[in-house]
C-alpha cells in the first residue's frame, strides 16, 4: 500500500465532482453568476493551502464513508443545495468514472496525467478568478514537485492501492452501459486493442539475444488484438499536451446519466451490516476528520443571495424515488466525536481550517453540516 495516494485520489475525484455538477448547473439553466459562484466556492475550498497541506503529507487512505463525509462537505460549500439521493448519485458518477480511468491507465504513471487533465480542467473553470488561479496552480507545483520523480514501483502500488480501494464498487452508470464498456452487474469491459503505453513496443515480435546481448534471432506471432505506437509521452509539466484523454469531461456532450446498483435490495442489506460492523480504528479516523472538517465556519451571506437546489435526476419523482429505496440510515449508531477536545490539542490545524469561509442558506429544517456529527447522521 502506498502512503502517497491520498492526493491523487482526493484531486481527481474532486475534478470528477465539477465536471457534473457543471453538465447539470448549465443542463437545470441556472444563471451563469450562481453557477460561476458554486464553482469558484467549492474549487477554492478544495485547494484551500493548509488543508491541501495536510492530505499531502504520507498517510493510509481515509475509509469510503469518511471519504464521502470530506465530499458531502465540499458539495455543500457554496449556495447550491443537493438532496440526499442527488448526493449519493453526485458520489457513485464521481467514484465509477475515476475507478475506470484507473482501470484503463496504459501504464500506473498515467495515473499523474489522468490527474493534471483534471487540474487543467479545474484551471479552466476559474479562468476568470486570478486569486483562485494562483491558489490552484501552487497546488499543481506540488503535484509534479512530489510525483514527477517518484519511480514506475511507486506508482505500481499507488494504483494498486486505488484499486483496493474501488474493488467492491460495481455501479452501473447510463453512459458506460451505452458505450458499452460495462457489464449489467456493474463489472467494467477492458479493451484488448489500441495504444501501447509509451515506450513499449506493439506486441507480435520475439527477439532473442546471446550472453553478449547482441541479438541473434527474431520469430512473430499472431497478436489478437490491433494494437499502435505512441509517439510522443505526455507532458508532465505545468502546461503541456496530456496526450491520453483520461481525466477530461465525458459529459462535455449533455446526455442523460443514470447510476444502478446491480441487486439493489441484496446490496442495501449488505451495506447496512458493513455500516453496523464495529471498526476499531473508526473513531480516530472520525475524530481526526472532524478535527480537520470542524474549523468550517459557518457563515451566513452580509446580502440576500437566495440558494438553490441542483437536482442529479431528470426530474424531481425520479430522484424522490431515489430517496425511497435507499438504504436507511443508522441514525441509532452515532460515534462520539471529541471536537472541542481535539481542538484544544491541535491548535495549529483547527486554524488552519478556520481559514475556511464556506456561506450556509438560511434554511427551514434543521441545517445539514453544521457538525461532522450531523454530516454522519446524514450518511
């Protein structure tokens, strides 16, 4: 397991994240300066400097639900509003779309410019906000200072890690079932054609060399599949030409998405018992997130700007369905999480995510992610 991975995972699921909350800010017309506003709110709370400071130093993966509690957040940084079931899809897109970019990576160092096509995308939608610009590109310079040099082994177990991580994830997703590339128990379909990653050659030739290395015989074989060079590596620099096209907007063409669990009904009772197994490492882990999440402050807008809802389905019976076969939650099995004390031990990182201003809606019912506490019971 590699302890590096953490970023890599955190930035490309979040480049995943703006991508369709993006496709579905234009596709429900919200006014360009709500939109505009959602996504410079949640890009610079995701590139927040200290926070990013943290993720980037060597530690094990967070678990998939606290995973989800960083993202429950982040989606909730601006003015827009996801219901629950908007929530669970907005995360199933995010996590299938990464896991098949992981999948389909040519070699594992593909994984870093899977990751900058993300960062080129999130550059480009804050074009327009230098101060959020310069926020990101620093983050982008740590990205290449710390995996650039890192050798092909590293990033062998980075993407061995991300696979563990994804393993039991079958979801099926609209756009991969009609291209194809996915089976109807959620199982993605590997291509055994197309390019050879970079520096290889295309299979079908045996060369044979003797003790001197000089090469003394040459035999072919059939290959199965067709496959063709690369010419050129992609650039890891700040700027460049990626070359492979994992990592950018698939939703760049607006068609509809629609997330499936395979046995549905199977499945919310398996992931009903994993929730109610004991995990003895659950409550640091918690702890720990609330120390880092728990400096959010809160704060209502100084002018009346009016929130809105962005919803995930095509229309509002579809995602109220949605919310109706959905797993309940454990609302009985509530970890207590230490804030105040872990506060008072770690000075330094509650001020850190103090630094975080993320505005709240005034709202009717009770305010999802005042706390970590009522973020969990919302899970």
């Amino acid at each position: 397991m590699s302890l590096r991975t953490l970023p890599l995972l955190f930035i490309n699921l979040g480049g995943e994240m703006l991508y369709i909350l993006d496709q579905r800010l234009r596709a429900q017309s919200i006014p360009s300066d709500k939109a505009k506003k959602v996504m410079n709110d949640i890009i610079s709370t995701m590139f927040n400097k200290k926070f990013m400071e943290e993720l980037f130093k060597s530690q094990e993966l967070y678990s998939k639900k606290a995973l989800r509690t960083v993202f429950d957040r982040l989606a909730h940084a601006s003015i827009m509003r996801l219901n629950q079931a908007s929530m669970d899809k907005l995360y199933d897109l995010m996590t299938m779309a990464f896991k098949y970019q992981i999948l389909l990576c040519p070699r594992p160092k593909d994984i870093l410019l899977v990751t900058f096509n993300h960062m080129d995308a999130v550059k480009e939608f804050i074009r327009d906000s230098p101060s959020i610009l310069n926020q990101v590109d620093e983050i982008f310079r740590q990205l290449i200072e710390t995996y650039s040099c890192l050798p092909a082994g590293e990033f062998q177990l980075i993407r061995q890690t991300l696979l563990v991580f994804f393993q039991d994830l079958h979801i099926r997703v609209s756009i991969f079932l009609k291209d194809k590339v996915q089976n109807s128990n959620g199982r993605f379909v590997l291509p055994i054609s197309g390019p050879v990653p970079w520096g290889t050659e295309i299979p079908g030739l045996i060369k044979m060399f003797n003790y001197d290395g000089e090469e003394v015989k040459r035999a072919t074989f059939p290959a199965r599949g067709s496959y063709t060079s690369v010419l050129t590596e992609g650039s890891f620099d700040l700027f460049g030409d990626r070359v492979i096209k994992l990592g950018t907007n698939m939703y760049s063409i607006s068609r509809p998405v629609e997330t499936h669990m395979p046995g549905a009904s199977k499945n919310s009772a398996t992931r009903t018992k994993e929730n109610t197994a004991p995990n003895p490492l659950a409550k640091e882990e918690l702890n720990l997130l609330a120390l880092l999440m728990g400096g959010l402050e809160i704060k209502k807008p100084m002018g009346i700007e009016p929130g809105f809802r962005l919803n995930l389905f095509g229309t509002d019976e579809e995602e109220d369905q949605a919310a109706a076969i959905r797993p309940p939650d454990l609302l009985e099995e509530v970890i207590e999480i230490q804030v105040s004390k872990d506060q008072q031990q770690h000075e330094e990182l509650t001020r850190i995510m103090g630094e975080f201003h993320v505005q709240e809606q005034p709202r009717h019912s009770r305010s999802k992610g005042d706390d970590l506490l009522a973020m969990m019971d919302d899970l």
